[in-house]
C-alpha cells in the first residue's frame, strides 16, 4: 500500500535551517509530482512547493519563495524540503503529498512532521 | 486570509443534506476543472474527497458529491452521519505562472 512517511522535524532557532524528508514506498515514485502542504497548528492548510516527477519544474509558495528548495531522489523514493532562514510563522505540520496523476489533487498524504520555530 | 473562500462552519443533523460552498476566482476556481475537496479529522492527514470537481476516489461514499458553477464549487454531503463530523477543505489548482494551487481557510462541519 501507499505510504509517506515524513521525518526531519523538531524544533529549531529562528534563522536556522532545516530539512525535511519523505520517504515513499508502495507506488512508482518517479511517476508522481509531489508537494508539501503545511498546517500552523489550529489553522488550515496552506500549500507550500511542488515537483514534477522527474525534478525537472518546480514551484513555490509567495511565502516561501526564496527560503525553501524542494528536491528529490527518484532512485531513493525520497522528497526533500530544504527550509533555510527560519521564521516563527513557518512553526507547522509539514505534510508530504502525492499528486494524482494529471489531477493536481493530492491523493495521499503523510503523517506530517511537526517543525517548532523558537529561540 | 485564504485565497479560497469558505464558510468557518456549517451544521446538520443526521440523514440531512448540508453544502459548503468554495469561492474562488476566474484566475482559479473559475479557470480550470480542477477543484479538490479534502476530509481532515482532529489530529490525522487529510483525505481526498472529490477530485476534479466532482469525481470520488475509489473507497469515498457516493454521499459525498462536487459541483461547480463559475467561480464557485460546492461539496455536497448527503444522509449525514455522525462520521461526517470533521474539517473541509477545497483547493483549486491555479495555474503555473501565479499561485499554482490554493486552499479555502477550511469548514468544521459538526453533525448535531
């Protein structure tokens, strides 16, 4: 079966750097665009990055242009999300999400991984 | 503020119909057939629940159904269970040159 599951999280100063991962297993990775969604605790989602399938376009967020890379490893079924300068407005569950194909809906969803921002 | 617009609440009692209404603009909900509904409950992921406007992922009931009317989806949640009970959120994909996708700020749907 599908799964995602995301790690990298924790809790961190402002203005340091951080990665996330999102390990993927139980579908043909390389076929998919994947994204990262983020949710500040108690609020909505809000749509971070995505990558096509095979690395080749990638887009961001306005809020995060600039600060965040997304990237992946086809041959390690792996998402990255580099997040650099961190601010106390990215405090949030980061969740991994697969693209449906030719959809843009996100289909599956990891557990999420919990990134604190605080000096 | 969200870029999609979405009642913060609707209610309903068990075996009722309740719509949640999504509205967007012609730069995204407007533009493309490509609105997704999500189903989130207190401390899980969200689920997918209607994909491009009105399709069901295999597993989702056929209570659930999605509409569109011009800059305006609907998700539809007929015979209501106490299961219903849990947070919507619509999304709109919005193109590659602006803000590629975009959600609604999200409803609690509580199932009196």
């Amino acid at each position: 079966q599908v799964q995602l599951v995301e790690s990298g999280g924790g809790v961190v100063q402002p203005g340091r750097s951080l990665r996330l991962s999102c390990a993927a297993s139980g579908f043909t990775f390389s076929n998919h665009g994947m994204h990262w969604v983020r949710q500040t605790p108690g609020k909505g989602l809000e749509w971070v990055a995505v990558i096509s399938y095979d690395g080749s376009k990638k887009y961001y967020a306005d809020s995060v242009k600039g600060r965040f890379t997304i990237s992946r490893d086809n041959s390690k079924d792996t998402l990255y999300l580099q997040i650099n300068s961190l601010r106390a407005e990215d405090t949030a569950v980061y969740y991994c999400a697969r693209e449906r194909l030719y959809s843009n809906s996100f289909d599956y969803w990891g557990q999420g991984t919990l990134v604190t921002v605080s000096s | 503020q969200s870029a999609l617009t979405q009642p913060a609440s609707v209610s309903g009692s068990p075996g009722q119909s309740i719509t949640i209404s999504c509205t967007g603009t012609s730069s995204d909900v407007g533009s493309y057939n490509l609105v997704s509904w999500y189903q989130q409950r207190p401390g899980k992921a969200p689920k997918l629940m209607i994909y491009e406007g009105s399709r069901r992922p295999s597993g989702v009931s056929n209570r659930f159904s999605g509409s569109k009317s011009g800059n305006t989806a609907s998700l539809t949640i007929s015979g209501l269970q106490a299961e219903d009970e849990a947070d919507y959120y619509c999304c709109s994909y919005a193109g590659s040159s602006t803000s590629y996708v975009v959600f609604g700020g999200g409803t609690k749907l509580t199932v009196l």
